[in-house]
C-alpha cells in the first residue's frame, strides 16, 4: 500500500537500517514523489514529529514500502486549567529544568 499526504508513518529499522532502534521516528508525509527507486522502495516527503505531534525537522526519506506501519496519534497534552496549578503527573519546571544539568 502507498502512502498518502497526511499519513501518520512509524519509520524504524523494517522501513531500513538507517532508523533501527533509537533511532526510529514519528513521520507525517506531505507527499510522495514519483522518482523511479529499485522495486520495493519509496521517497517520503514530510515532517518528523516529537511525542506532543509538533513537527521538528522536513525530511526526505527513501524506505522500504513493506517496512512502514501506521503510528498511533500523539496523545494530546493536558494543559494548566487554572492559573498557577498543575494538573496530576505534570513535569513542573524545577523537575525539567534537573534533566539538562551536568552530571
């Protein structure tokens, strides 16, 4: 199956080795050229997303049609409702700020 503008792609090591492990992605494709590749194979346009679903980087990528699976839509942060609180599970900024410290 070819993919389609707005499809929601997880890349990783089976779409080809160059995503194995961590380096594996969320990618949202704007479109898909038709350059001629070997047989199996396919060129993606579009943005790579971070676990809130914002685009980080526009990216070309050329893959392996057998290797895409669809991905789960980011799940949608909760937001402060009142000023000054947290919701449950939040990260306050004193406990994000910690995780950029030196060691």
């Amino acid at each position: 199956m070819r993919p389609s503008p707005g499809d929601l792609l997880t890349i990783d090591g089976r779409a080809s080795v160059q995503f194995a492990g961590d380096r594996a992605l969320t990618f949202r494709v704007v479109s898909v050229p038709d350059q001629p590749t070997y047989h199996g194979w396919i060129w993606l346009t579009g943005y790579v997303l971070d676990r809130r679903g914002l685009a980080t980087a526009k990216r070309e990528l050329y893959v392996q049609l057998a290797g895409l699976r669809p991905a789960l839509p980011p799940t949608p942060q909760s937001r402060r409702t009142v000023r000054g609180t947290v919701p449950a599970g939040a990260i306050t900024p004193t406990r994000t700020a910690a995780r950029w410290l030196p060691r």
